[in-house]
C-alpha cells in the first residue's frame, strides 16, 4: 500500500501523525483536530508547497496516526514524541539546559535549598528559574528573614529527644532556631515555611500586610523592638520584589507568552504574574524544520512552558492566538493598558535573545573561518600538527639605540595579547639584529621550558629573511625543541616564506588566507616592538634632559614633569616657579642646564 493510499484511510478524528523515512525514521510529528484533513494537505502537487516542506515530503515513505481524545490531548503526546524522536523536520527545543529550581524538602524540618534536579518525591519545588542570581537572591532573602536550618541531618522527635546532634555554628550567630536540639517547635518552625512557601506562589502583597498588622499590635502593646523586627522584615520583602520584578499598576494573575519567528528560528519569552508581579520569567529558543505557522509555533511554545512549570494561569496574554485549545485556559489579545505594556515587554525579551542569537552565530562562523585559515596555514607549509598556536618575534631598534624586540601570540588564529611580551636585548651590543634575534629566542623558551613546557607553540614565525632566521634556528637547537615545532621566516620584499633546510622560498598565493594569517602575525610584532622602542626612547630623551642634571633624581624628575607637563615648559618656566617645587638651589641649575641646551 503506498502512502497516498494509507493516508486515504486516515480518519476524521483528533490526533497525531507520524511520517517516517526509507531507513524508518521517524522525520515529522503532527497534531490535528482532523487527521484524515490534515494529513492531506501534505500531498498535493509540489508548487502549492514551500520548498522546505516539499522536500520533506518527498522523503516521506510511511505514515502512521495515533487517535485520542481531544486536541489538547493530540498537542500534549506530540510534544512528547518529539522530544522523543527529535525529528528533523519538527519545531526542535535548541536550550537542553537544565534550569534552577527552590525546593522545600519534605522533612519534619523541611530545607529551603537551590537545585538543577527535580524528584518531586523528596519536596515541592518552585521554579524554574531563568535567571540563577534571582534565585540565589531569593534564597538570600528567605535565610535573612527566617533562621532555618542549612544541615543535612534527618532531624526527627527521636534525634531531638536522644540529643543525637551537636548545634552547629549557624545557632550560635543566630542564622539557624536550633530544630536539632528542640530550640524552636514544629509549628513555629513550619510557620517560617509556610511563608516562604506563599512568597515564591507570588503572595508577597499577604505577607507584607500580615507584617504590618503584626507590628502595629507590637507597638500599640510598647513591645517596641518587637515591632521593629516586623519592620524590617516588611521592608527587606518590599525591597527585594521592588530590585528583582517589575509591577504592574493592578494586581494580576496571568501569563503572557511572545512568539517572534524567522525562517529558521523562533523565539519565545513567557512571563507569569501573580498580584501583579513577574515572578518567573523565560526565554526560550526554536529551530524550525519546515515553514511552520506562528500560530503552531505559539502552541508548542505554550505546551513546552506548561510541560516546564505545571498548570497555565485561567488567563493567558497573547499576541495572537494559538492553533490549539488549552483546557480552562482564556487567551486575552490586549489592545491597551498595563497588559499591552506587559505584552510588549514580552515582545523586547524574545527580541533581545533573537539579537543575543544572531551575535552569537556569528561569533561561531568567525571561529570556524578562523579554523579553516589556520588548517589552510598547516597544508600550505607542509604541517603534521594543527598551527593553533603561533608566536612571532620582531627586532627594533632606530640608529643603532635601544635596541628591543618584541613577541606576539595568536591563538585559534586571533590574538592573545596577554600573553604579548617585550625584550630589552641585554647581551648584544650595537644593532646585530642576528644575535638579538638569538638572545629573545634563547631566553623566550628556556623560560617556557622551565616554567611550561606544555604550551610550547607549534609554529614560530620570524619577521626577517635566512641570517634572522638562521639564528633563532641555532637557539632552539641549543634548547633541543627544534623536533617539537616548526619554524619560518617571513621577509618583507616579496613576502616569501623561508624555510629551514630549504634553498628556494615559498611564495603563498597572494590571496590565500593562510598568507595574510602570516602577514597579520608579522604586523601585529611589528607593531608592538615599535610602539615599545618609542616609549624607550621618550623615556631616554626625559633622561637625558633632566635626571642627567646634577641633584635631579627620578622622584623629583617625576614632580617636575606632573607640575609643568614637559622639559620644554620647564624651561620656559621662570626661576621662582620651578624652585617652589625644587627649592632656590636647583632651581638655578635647572634654568642655567635647560637653556644652554645641555642634556
């Protein structure tokens, strides 16, 4: 029987339908209030289809349906049989992350404890939540305003009695009412419990009220301090919501849901209100298999939130409505008010992640590009290992002075400027930029050996033809690594690569990227050596203009030039305002040296 003819049979009820592959797999899930209708629809000719259904239908090698009751029924198992199945052509959940949850165990002395795992056999649980730091802010909040236990112990009426268990630090500082030892009851320990339990349900309006008529009895019975511990309690739960949810102007329970779609992608943020503050809050991310309405994107989102966080609120706030019905639920498109602002805030949260997702995407093809360069680099110089790390030495010097060199890093093909360094050539005297290059190789990596010779780079580029080259060659010889990496050097004239060992260079195809990898490593030392030379030789030419003077020592050089700004304001300056800073004596001298141009 071919699928056509299967498909025919299907009947006119609710339900769901699979399409499985040649291989039987399955490659899509459905739902539908009419099956035989629905399915249908599929198989019609290919131009009435989107390109990406088409596709899929034409992979298609057997159906199969599952009949039930009702169509909240059909959209509750298709939700189960995609995340089962994970078909390719289905609305897939792209956040598999597991979220934080508040758990209040279900001990004689329950716990109030922060989790990723949920056994609701061992207490309820409140959540989740999208965001940690509100949780952990919450749990916070709880142990400020009520001293429950944090221990691990099975507390029981036989381990109180039997004096089982020693109180720990948190009931000597007050942190923790001592249930180990009896200190608190039962009922007043679970009275704490109950409270907090209403607070994270959204009754936070109830418990503020409860607290103002409790300090109010206090204060008109002159128990004053009483009345302040009510106080602050009051005021810390006001603070809290005030820093961690936005309010709405009424007091509301509801939910909101927003769907924005792309081609490929949907994204969803679900708010949920009570007494008219956000008490959770989500973002969550689709990928799209085949051009799915927003109205059935709307209702997996709403199903997968329900599936996350247990029964929806009576009222729901949408943007438009959604393809399937949910059982005592009423959906509200608002047109004004505090639930359209609520409605558009939604919409700025699924917004926001779509931007966070794209921003992310392409930081992912920059890395991939970035790898690609990199393996195109290893093939071009004839590479074992992969070049992730690549390091490059650069000599400078101007006139035979300060003679310098300098090192940069790349990593995964980008930069990793903390690991930058400078060299001031010590050994050499004179501009030998053969043995410079020698001296900064040599101490580079007899350092790196002794201190990690676990992160020693697989390439090393030197900026120079074959005498540079040669040199550095000779130092890592002397170290004995030249069997642990590869090394070349890039001259400036013609861009070619010079090889160990090799009498004729290598020219790079002036496009490839795997030249201009190169290139930019050579720049970047380039750049970084001369930058450093400069800031040398400034600081030699303030040394020679001042601390060279007879009296002037770093210190005083230091005060001068944040007093004036420069040697030439210094200069400029009359005798009686550099000596307020030098004192009459050097003062003179300074005017007299200055200005006879002497340094």
């Amino acid at each position: 029987m071919t699928v056509k003819e299967k498909i025919a049979l299907f009947p006119h009820s609710p339900g769901v339908y699979r399409y499985y592959d040649a291989e039987g797999n399955v490659i899509y899930v459905g739902k539908a209030k009419d099956l035989h209708k629905r399915v249908a629809q599929y198989f019609v000719p290919a131009e009435r289809l989107t390109r990406k259904t088409a596709i899929m239908v034409s992979k298609i090698a057997d159906a199969q349906y599952s009949v039930v009751d009702s169509e909240a029924d059909a959209l509750l198992l298709e939700n189960n049989l995609i995340k089962q199945y994970k078909p390719r052509y289905n609305i897939l959940l792209k956040d598999s992350k597991t979220y934080p949850w508040i758990c209040i165990s279900y001990d004689d002395f329950p716990k109030v404890f922060l989790t990723r795992r949920v056994d609701r056999k061992q207490g309820r649980y409140f959540g989740p939540y999208s965001n940690v730091m509100h949780a952990r802010a919450l749990i916070e909040l709880f142990r400020s305003l009520y001293p429950l236990r944090s221990c691990n112990h099975k507390i029981t009426s036989d381990v109180i009695l039997k004096h089982k268990i020693r109180p720990c630090l948190d009931f000597h500082i007050g942190r923790c009412n001592g249930p180990c030892v009896g200190a608190v009851s039962l009922e007043d320990y679970n009275a704490n419990i109950d409270e907090i339990a209403a607070l994270l349900k959204g009754g936070k309006s109830r418990i503020i009220a409860r607290y103002r008529t409790l300090m109010e009895e206090a204060a008109s019975r002159l128990e004053f301090e009483q009345a302040q511990i009510y106080k602050d309690k009051m005021q810390s739960i006001s603070n809290h919501y005030a820093k961690s949810v936005i309010s709405a102007s009424a007091d509301m329970d509801l939910d909101v849901f927003t769907i924005i779609t792309d081609a490929s992608d949907a994204y969803g943020n679900f708010l949920r209100l009570r007494e008219g503050s956000i008490i959770q809050s989500l973002n969550l991310g689709f990928k799209l298999g085949i051009e799915e309405p927003q109205e059935s994107v709307l209702s997996t989102f709403i199903e997968e939130i329900r599936s996350k966080f247990g029964e929806l609120s009576r009222e729901v706030v949408v943007p438009f409505l959604p393809d399937a019905d949910f059982q005592g639920v009423s959906f509200h498109i608002p047109a004004r008010g505090d639930k359209l602002s609520l409605l558009e805030l939604s919409a700025k949260n699924a917004r926001e992640m779509r931007f966070n997702a794209m921003k992310q995407k392409e930081h992912t093809d920059l890395d991939n590009f970035n790898r690609k360069v990199v393996e195109e680099l290893r093939d071009a110089l004839g590479m074992t290992e992969l070049p992730q790390h690549i390091e490059c030495f650069d000599n400078s010097n101007i006139q035979g002075t300060n003679p310098v060199a300098s090192c940069v890093v790349f990593r995964g093909g980008k930069p990793s400027k903390s690991d930058y360094r400078h060299f001031n050539i010590k050994t050499v005297v004179g501009a030998n930029d053969y043995a410079s290059m020698k001296e900064v190789v040599n101490r580079r990596y007899s350092r790196m050996l002794a201190e990690n010779p676990d992160d020693l780079p697989q390439l090393i580029v030197i900026d120079g033809g074959k005498g540079q080259l040669a040199f550095a060659y000779e130092a890592l010889s002397e170290l004995g690594i030249t069997d642990k990496l590869t090394v070349v050097g890039l001259a400036k004239r013609l861009e070619e690569v010079i090889r160990i060992g090799d009498p004729y260079p290598l020219f790079l195809d002036r496009n490839s990227q795997a030249l201009k990898l190169l290139q930019r490593v050579r720049d970047e030392a380039h750049h970084f050596g001369i930058t450093h030379h400069r800031n040398l030789r400034s600081k030699s030419q303030i040394d020679s203009a001042l601390r060279h003077i007879k009296g002037v020592g770093e210190k005083m050089e230091e005060r001068l030039l944040l007093h004036f700004g420069s040697v030439a304001r210094i200069a400029a300056a009359s005798e009686e305002d550099i000596a307020r800073i030098t004192g009459p004596k050097l003062a003179r001298t300074l005017k007299t040296e200055l200005n006879n141009g002497k340094e």
